[in-house]
C-alpha cells in the first residue's frame, strides 16, 4: 500500500495521535508520515503517507497553506492561542480594519516564531523547554527572534468582525506560524491578538473538501479505497 491520505483531522488529538491511529490498521512496520503539523488545537486537512507515499511528503510541505481562523482581539496568551496563560491585555480599537492591518505586512514580512513551537535549541524543541521552565520567557523569545524568517501572505479575507472576535482566511507560505500571524496583524492595530479556532482547508490545490474524517478509517479495506497513488498529484504546483 503507497500513496496519500487526506485526512480531515478533529480538534483535540495530536497529529501523531492520526498517525497512531492508522498505524493500527496497516501490516506491521509500513511507513507513514504526515505532511505538516496541526496544534492539538487546531483542525483541518492533514495529509499523511504511507509506504513510498512518504517520499511525496517534503513537496507537500512546500506547499501554501491556507487557514481559517478566529482570533480574539484584546487578548495575548503565552502560546498564542487559547490553550495557554493570558499574559497580556489590551484595548480593542472602536475601528477594527483588520484587513488593513495585514495588507501592512503583504506581500511578505520578516516572521519571529513562537516560543510554543518545534523551533529546536541545541537539538531540543522550544515548547518543551518553555513547559519546562529551564529558560526564562526573555531567553526563549531572544532565541525565537533569531529564527526569524521571510513569510509571504498570498491571500487574505476577513470573513467576520465579531469584535473582539475576528475571522479570517489566509493562505501562507510554508512555514508560517498562524498563530503569530494573528498577532502580528493585531499589533499593526495597536492591540494584540490570540488564536482562538484554526482550521487548515487548504494545502496547495488540495482542499479540505478533499479530506477524509478521521473516524470513518476503522479498517484496512477503508484506507485502500480513499488512497491516492498518483506520483503527478503535486506536478502543477510550485513550491514556495
């Protein structure tokens, strides 16, 4: 067995946890991977290989990503998003024009991570060492800083201003941190910004719509059938 699976991960499991739960329904040692992390958190298409499909992997994570988000205006926490510590507060401008705020950051902006991430420090990923508070928050946001990178807004939409919710879809370059992107918006408005829903609907020309739940693969049989083993699948898409 060798191809893709679009899976439409639920909020509230890990990505490895989709892993684990396929692993359960595929001949002992057969390869899988998935292609781009989803937060516990967060919901949406993640897609996953198995066999030889695992080689398709690092094209997918070339890929755009597009995200629907809301986020609540007024409110930081220490991860970004709703699982964490508020940290900080601030006023909601009477005037919300979010989609003005990012157009300030588009086409492309210079993108800190957050320090609730997989960025690795001496081998060792930044949101262990912050749970583990072995590193002081000044450190961990110097050592952030320093892994900063180019990031590119291909498109943007609010859906909604709730305030202080606000609802977007973005699509992004590999590598983008949603949660920050909310935030660094929000600050081109003099507030600040926290992650509240994530959804991924998009990678690439592959959308949700695409995606299987994760609940309806309960055997083998069912991953066969929704398999995709086309080698061109990505052949129209350039990376980023």
């Amino acid at each position: 067995m060798n191809g893709l699976l679009f899976v439409n991960k639920p909020a509230g499991i890990t990505s490895f946890d989709c892993i684990r739960h396929l692993k359960t329904l595929l001949p002992p040692k057969t390869k899988i991977g998935h292609g781009g992390t989803l937060d516990p958190f967060a919901s949406g298409l993640l897609m996953i290989g198995i066999g030889k499909g695992t080689q398709m992997l690092n094209t997918a994570l070339d890929l755009s990503k597009t995200y629907l988000v809301k986020a609540k205006l007024g409110e930081l926490t220490d991860t970004l998003d709703l699982t964490g510590t508020v940290t900080q507060q601030a006023d909601v401008p009477t005037l919300i024009n979010f989609s003005a705020w990012a157009a300030e950051l588009m086409p492309e902006y210079t993108q800190a991570p957050p320090i609730y991430s997989n960025v690795k420090l001496n081998g060792q990923a930044l949101h262990r060492i912050a749970r583990a508070g072995s590193l002081d928050e000044e450190t961990l946001n110097a050592v952030a800083k320093e892994r900063s990178k180019i990031c590119k807004i291909l498109k943007f939409h609010v859906i909604e201003t709730n305030p202080p919710f606000v609802t977007f879809l973005a699509e992004v370059s590999k590598g983008t941190y949603i949660r920050s992107l909310a935030n660094d918006i929000a600050q081109r408005g003099k507030t600040v910004a926290t992650v509240y829903e994530l959804t991924r609907t998009a990678i690439g020309n592959i959308s949700l719509n695409d995606a299987i739940s994760l609940d309806k693969f309960t055997s083998r049989i069912a991953i066969e059938r929704k398999i995709i083993e086309k080698t061109t699948l990505f052949s129209d898409q350039a990376p980023l």
